[in-house]
C-alpha cells in the first residue's frame, strides 16, 4: 500500500477572532520527491530568504531573525508534536502577541521551501483590504499566512520544526504580531 505524504496548513487567525475556534486544515499534495535536508541553521536560512523574498515583491522592508521568537516557535512545535494536534497557540492580546503561522505534514517527506511555498503561494488569493476580507475567495484562511509574511508593521521573525513518529510541525512566529482585525497588511 502506498502512503501520500500529506500536508496541513492553519492560517494566521486575525487578533480578534474568537480564540476558541480551530483553524482551517488544507490538504495539498506534495510537488517534489527530492529529499528533505533539514538542520536548524538551514530553517533559517530558508525561512528567512523566502519570507525576505516575498516582502521584497511587495516593496517590505525584510525581516530579521529573532532568536526568541524562535524559541517561543519551539517550544509550541513541540507541544504540537507532543500532543499530536494542530491548532494556534493562545495568544495574549495587546504588544506581547506574536503572529503565528503553522504548518504540518507527513515526517521528512517535505522540504523547508515547500513548507514556506504553501504559505506564499497564497499571494494568488491575497487582497490588500482589511482583516479578515485579506482572500478573493472570501475565505481569511486561503490568504491569512501570506498576509502575516508581508504585513507592514512585523520586523521580526522566528521559526522551528519539531516532530513526532508521524508528522513534522513547523511554526513561526512574527513580531509585532500582524493580521489585525480591521487594519490593511500593506500600506
């Protein structure tokens, strides 16, 4: 019996959308059988340039890596792993929010530029209008994890996968946290 590998996606949920509802998941196939490398130095390096890439397209400053958004990022991989779920982090209101986008899929099987691709990709459904009306589908999720990548006010960024004997669950984390209710993601 063959196995697919499969994948999940939860968007960036605005910061005022009701913090009990579970995120949308997407299924997708995955587009390559090249290995997966992995290493922490080579998340960063991936994440960093892709997410830089797509502010760029846009005319957004590029983002720094933060270390302790990156801790934050692994420690709720982590958790995710540890408990087999997928759904957004409870998240203060106010500055100490961080944005979050979270992705899974089947263990190995995908590389770190195919996890950052599925959430870029999204750009195809974005509108520069006021969260959650950020998607031509009228759905915030086909839209809310490029949103948080290019939203103007987020400098910063931080990332980790972690994994459990099935799935991998790969987490960033974005300050000054984006996707606010009411507000445009570009000037």
């Amino acid at each position: 019996m063959l196995l697919l590998p499969l994948l999940l996606l939860a968007a960036c949920s605005p910061a005022q959308e009701a913090p009990d509802r579970v995120p949308e998941r997407i299924i997708e196939p995955r587009r390559s059988e090249a290995d997966a490398p992995r290493g922490e130095e080579r998340l960063r390096a991936t994440m960093l340039e892709l997410h830089n890439e797509a502010r760029a397209a846009v005319r957004m400053p590029p983002l720094a890596w933060d270390e302790r958004l990156a801790e934050d990022a692994e420690d709720y991989a982590k958790e995710l792993a540890r408990r087999g779920a997928f759904e957004h982090s409870k998240q203060p209101n106010g500055p100490a929010a961080q944005g979050e986008n979270l992705w899974t899929g089947t263990r190995g099987a995908y590389r770190y530029e195919e996890m950052a691709r599925h959430w870029i990709e999204e750009r195809r459904h974005f509108v520069n209008a006021p969260i959650p009306n950020v998607s031509r589908t009228g759905r915030f999720v086909d839209a809310g994890h490029y949103s948080q990548i290019v939203w103007s006010g987020t400098t910063r960024v931080g990332c980790a996968l972690a994994s459990n004997r099935r799935d991998d669950y790969l987490v960033c984390r974005y300050s000054p946290a984006g996707n606010v209710w009411g507000r445009k993601a570009l000037p």
